[in-house]
C-alpha cells in the first residue's frame, strides 16, 4: 500500500432521511468504500445539523435517522476498524468553526449558491428559510477543513459548496497571513450514469416519489419492488423489441448483471419478456445487496453507539488540533 494511508479523506452526508437507497450507494457511499479499501485515512460523518436546516422541527428525528446512516455506512462497507464513522454535532469543533469562518465569509458568495438561490427566487422564501440556511456552505467548509484532508467525495450537485471551501480557505490564510489550509481535491465520481441510478419509476430516486430502493429492504420487499418497475411501455409481448436505455430494470441490469448486454440485447431484439428480466433483475440486486443486510444485522444499537463514540473521540483529536491552529492565527488566545 502507498503513503494514502496518511492521506485523509472527509465526507459527509444529512440524515434528513433515515434509510439510504441504492441510488445514495452508488452515487456516494460506494466511492468511500472503494477510498477506504484503497487505504486512504477516511473520516465519514453523518451530518445532522446539515439536516436541521429543513428538519429544525423534527430534530428527535433527525437524531434517529442519524443512528440508522451510521448503520447503512457500515452495512454499505465502511469497516470502523479502519475509517472513522461519526456525527457532526457530537464534535463541537464544527459548530465553533463555522462561527469563526461566519465572519470572514462575504455575503455575496453565498447569495450566489444554486440551490439558495432557486430559494430566494420562490416569494417569500426570505420570511421562511432560516438563517442556517445561508450558512450552510460555511458550515460545510467547517466540516471539511477542520480535517485538512487531501480530498472530498461528493456527488456533482456539491461543486458549488466546494469551491466555497476552497475560497474560505484561501481567504483565511491571506486574511491572517498564515498557511493554515491547503486546497483540497474534489472527488467527483467519473462514471455519471452510477451516480444517476434512476428511481423504479425512472424519475430521479427520490423518497418523496416513494420510488426507492433501499439497502435495507428485505429480499422480498426488492422483489415486489422490481414487480411493479417501470418497462418500455411500448413492450406488451415478449416479441415487442424493447428499449433498455428508458427502462428501469434494464438500468439496475447494468449495474448488477455480469451479463447485462447480452441481457440487454434480448429485450432490444424482442427475445425476452419483462418478467424474465424482472425476476433475473430482482437476483441479481439481492445478490449485490445479501452481504450488506448481512452486516445490518450484526449491528445492535449499543454497538453502533459505541462505534459513534470512538469515531467522534478520533475526529475530536483531529479537529480540535486545527481549530487550535486556527484561534492562533487570528491572534485569539
Ligand atoms: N451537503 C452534503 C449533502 O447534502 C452533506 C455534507 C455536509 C458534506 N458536510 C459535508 C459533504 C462535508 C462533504 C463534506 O450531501
């Protein structure tokens, strides 16, 4: 193995859901994984305050939801024997930081934010969202410097946030003459059609269009799951030729199935119903999915509790020294 072992890696994700599904998986989680088996220093975090910005009246929920991440981190393969798995908000260093990177970050930078931006164009949104809001980005550049890691795996819908953590950064150092930070990579996974998983509806997958697939559904729950997915509609009889690129199993075959062209060829050529791929479509996923529920159900709740709170106690080592770093450049002691 290669000094990555001494190379870190942060990522995050919200718990304003309490299950992940496969499109999370492969459009994230799955890259840890791959991060972490290639020996870089991982450091995963559960991002509940992230989550508060829209769940600031469920936050019990929020809580909960973020226990069964956790749990779905380590059943999608993140070994807490070798990365650290933790909540945001049990290490108090981020909310400190935030406030710190508050005063130095314009305005402007984060009024330009995509996605607060189709906010702010809905009337009336400024009256409703909360301040948090806004300061989203800065509190996940929080998150992410106070762990100066080499890189950050996120899906493409994170660049902005980024570039804003990098911006601070940059910012900081100039700001207090001192080079505290270091640019960051941003780890976007290369094959896109991985990271657009289409839900069984082919939408977007989604929780809300109730379209998912989840990784901890039982093998039946996949299998009546797949029963009703979307097809070609055009697709009646078995002859009628099919067109795998807008059907959903065709979409899950691909990924699943060490045979999917030939698979896929079938069903363009009118050789093959949609109940054969269905049912081939529906092995293939628990195959893929049997040693994640496997893992699941080796995780009782005192045991993720005490995974939590290692993986909190290494993060704390890590960005308290940082945050030290930081008060000293400011001339804060
Ligand atoms: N904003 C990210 C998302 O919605 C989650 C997140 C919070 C994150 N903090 C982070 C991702 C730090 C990467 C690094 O998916």
């Amino acid at each position: 193995m290669t000094n990555q072992q001494t190379k870190r890696i942060l990522s995050g994700m919200r718990s304003s859901n309490p299950r992940l599904h496969i499109g999370n998986y492969e459009g994230a989680l799955r890259n840890w994984v791959d991060l972490q088996n290639e020996g870089y220093d991982m450091f995963c975090m559960v991002a509940d305050l992230h989550a508060l910005t829209t769940m600031y009246e469920n936050a019990g929920e929020v809580s909960t939801n973020a226990r069964e991440v956790a749990k779905d981190f380590i059943a999608g393969g993140i070994d807490p024997e070798k990365s650290s798995i933790f909540i945001q908000s049990h290490v108090r260093e981020h909310a400190e930081l935030h406030l710190l990177f508050s005063m130095i970050t314009p305005l402007g930078w984060l009024e330009r934010v995509p996605t607060y931006k189709e906010k702010q164009e809905d009337l009336g949104a400024a009256e409703r969202e909360p301040y948090g809001l806004l300061g989203y980005p800065v509190l996940q550049t929080a998150d992410i410097l106070l762990y100066k890691p080499y890189g950050v795996p996120v899906g493409r819908d994170q660049a902005p946030h980024l570039e804003i953590g990098n911006d601070i950064a940059v910012r900081f150092n100039r700001l207090y003459n001192k080079e505290v930070f270091t640019p960051f990579k941003y780890m976007i996974p290369q094959d896109e059609s991985r990271a657009k998983l289409p839900g069984l509806d082919m939408r977007k997958m989604s929780k809300s269009y109730d379209n998912c697939i989840y990784l901890s559904d039982t093998e039946d729950e996949t299998a009546r799951k797949i029963k009703t997915a979307f097809t070609t509609p055009s697709k009646i009889k078995k002859s009628d030729p099919g067109v795998p690129e807008g059907c959903a199993v065709c979409q899950y075959l691909r990924l699943y199935s060490s045979t999917w062209e030939l698979q896929w060829d079938e069903d363009r050529q009118g050789l093959r119903g949609c109940m054969q791929s269905k049912t081939e479509c529906t092995e293939a996923v628990n195959e893929y999915l049997r040693p994640m529920r496997q893992r699941r159900a080796e995780l009782d709740d005192a045991a993720i509790e005490a995974i939590l709170t290692r993986g909190a106690e290494k993060a704390r080592e890590v960005a308290s020294a940082t945050l030290d770093e930081v008060k000293s450049a400011m001339g804060m002691f």
